[in-house]
C-alpha cells in the first residue's frame, strides 16, 4: 500500500478501497470541524489504513460511502469513532517527570495546606487519553498528603475519545505500564491481581473523568490551580492553538500553572499573561483576572 499524488478522481493509495483525494478533504474537514485537528495529504496512507478497519466493520464499500455517512446528521457516533481512529493515544505515567516534580515541590504544597483546612484544589489533565497522567497527578498528591482524598481536592480528566476514556475510569494497568511508578506508590495505591494493576478507591475518588471537547464548550464552573495540556495542542493550526492556550486563561486561578508538551510553545494572547516558570511550565502573571 503506497500514496500516489492524484486529481480528485484518482486514487490516493492503492489498497482495498477506493480513496481519493476528494475523500480524503471531506474527513479531513470534518475532522478540523469537530475537533480541530489539522491533517496535510501526506497523511493520506495513516487515514486510510486506520478507516479501512471502521469501512469493513460497516459493511461499507468505499470511502465515498463513509464520508456520506459521517458527513450526515445520523453519523453523529460514526465521527466520534473516525476521531477515535485518527488520534494517537501516546501516553505513560509521569511522562515529562520534570513536570509532576515541579508540581510536587511548587506548587502542591502550599495548596494541601489550604487544603487542610477546608480550601478547593482543583487540577485539570486536558487531554487525559486512558488516564495515566491524571492518575499520575494524583499519586504526586498523595505521596504529599496520603489523606487527600478526605479533602475537597480533585483532578478534572477530560478527552475527547470516549474508547481511552472507559479504560481510564477501569483504572486498570497491565505490568509493563507500572513500570515508572515509584514501589511504594505502586503497593499503597494499586491492587494487584496477576499481571493486572487496577487503581484503589481512595486513588480513583480524587479523579473525576468526562468526555470534552476542547473545541466546544467548556462547562466547567471553577477555576484551576494548575492545567496539564500536554502533547494536545501539537496537532491544531497554530492559530487553533492560540485560541486554546487564551481559553486556558480564564480558567486559572491566580498563580496558576499551565504544563505543555515537550515541543510545544505558548503563543498568541495568552503569552502576554503567562511567565515562564520552568522547562514547559507556565504561571499565570500576578495581577491578571
């Protein structure tokens, strides 16, 4: 299977079903549409080999046919399974340590000591895949303050895929997965059974998980102490990007922190208002509301 350059009626790749270039811009633009996500033609190869799977599992005989079905108000599931398809889930517990230790060593204690009389610490992992970087937060709380999840502290976990998000609300994490977990984390907050890691009570009750959007709206009614938008945004325009990173701004408290991807750069508005505090590690500038 190869890409081939084309006209509109000509095949894109060479495979088992037909797919042009008109096929390839209608998903490419519903895909911008609903989520935001930018894809050139040389994507062309990547998009066909993971639709195929979605074109046989529907009976369906060409790409012609599924953009009918996904451009159609009827295929509203149909375009959250294609998105599902075409994002890549790469995710690992406390990937980019430097993050959770700037978290552990900055920003989390002055919070659990509010928290401790009574004060809200709420954290938000935007783009939280199947649930090892929320998880991750939460273990950096309680190797802090074990008796956390007493208190009115809880982390927001949000994606767009509802596939990553039932497997982060399983909790439940073969060995190979554990592998970056500190020994006493691993044993004071997962249960084991053979290979299988599942998450306990008091590590799950500090996690709340929801499906978002983060083109759409956003409902949320509290600001956050800190944002982890990690490796999300490199797949957006840079001018999608900018409109993420400004609608962040808002939601921080004063103070907060904002934690992006290795290779990604606040721009736009928001790099007025926010400092850098650290490899990848934003803070909201004093003053600003």
């Amino acid at each position: 299977m190869h890409s081939s350059a084309s006209s509109d009626g000509q095949r894109l790749v060479d495979g088992e079903f037909v797919f042009r270039a008109e096929d390839f811009r209608r998903i490419a633009a519903i895909l911008h549409e609903s989520a935001g996500i930018a894809l050139s033609e040389s994507k062309a190869t990547l998009v066909y080999s993971r639709l195929a799977k979605r074109l046989r599992s529907l009976g369906l005989e060409s790409f012609r046919d599924y953009c009918a079905l996904i451009a159609d108000a009827e295929g509203a599931d149909e375009r959250q399974r294609m998105i599902a398809a075409l994002t890549t889930n790469v995710t690992r517990f406390f990937r980019e340590p430097h993050h959770f230790e700037h978290l552990k060593a900055k920003v989390l204690p002055p919070l659990l000591r509010a928290a401790r009389d009574g004060a809200p610490v709420r954290i938000w992992s935007a783009g939280c895949s199947s649930g090892e970087e929320p998880y991750s937060i939460a273990l950096t709380i309680l190797s802090l303050a074990p008796e956390a999840p007493e208190w009115d502290v809880r982390i927001l976990a949000t994606d767009i895929d509802t596939n990553v998000l039932a497997k982060a609300r399983a909790g439940t994490y073969g060995a190979s997965n554990m592998l970056q977990i500190p020994g006493d984390l691993r044993s004071r907050w997962f249960e084991r059974d053979g290979e299988a890691w599942t998450v306990t009570a008091p590590l799950r009750r500090l996690v709340v998980f929801n499906e978002l959007n983060l083109m759409g709206e956003w409902p949320m009614k509290r600001r956050f102490d800190a944002i982890f938008c990690r490796n999300v945004v490199i797949y957006f325009e840079e001018a999608t990007q900018a409109r993420v990173f400004a609608r962040f701004v808002p939601q921080m408290n004063p103070g907060a922190r904002l934690y992006i991807g290795h290779s990604e750069r606040i721009s736009g508005p928001a790099a007025d208002v926010l400092e850098s505090d650290g490899v990848t590690i934003y803070r909201l500038k004093d003053g600003v509301r």
